[in-house]
C-alpha cells in the first residue's frame, strides 16, 4: 500500500523523534529523555512556545496587540 505524502512526512518526523529520543537516553538516561519528550507533549498541549524565540514572538505580539 502506498503512503500519502502526509503519511511519508508524519514517518520522517518520527524518525527524527526517534533519533533524538535515542541521542538523549545515550547522553543522559532514560529518566531524563522520557521526563523531556512528556514535558514537550504538555507544553504542546497547552499551547506554550517551545523555545525561547518563539516565547519571545509571542511576548511581542502580545505587546502589540495589547490597548494602549
């Protein structure tokens, strides 16, 4: 059966995930790697910025679109 192109893009995204999370247990554990990838999963489910740059955008568009 042949994958859709958003299914082929959702498998490379997971490899990446995939790569990542085996790096991190590498470097510093599996407590640490499962304790990251659950906080990301959360942030991301309560719609917080996931780096500081992008913290920094919404902190700025906040500012812009708050009444003088």
């Amino acid at each position: 059966m042949e994958l859709s192109e958003e299914d082929r893009s959702k498998d490379g995204f997971f490899v990446q995930l995939a790569d990542i999370a085996e790096a991190m247990i590498a470097k510093h554990g599996r407590e640490f790697s499962m304790g990251a990838l659950v906080l990301t999963a959360k942030f991301i489910a309560e719609g917080k910025p996931l780096t500081k740059t992008a913290a920094a955008n919404a902190e700025a568009q906040r500012k812009s679109s708050a009444p003088s």
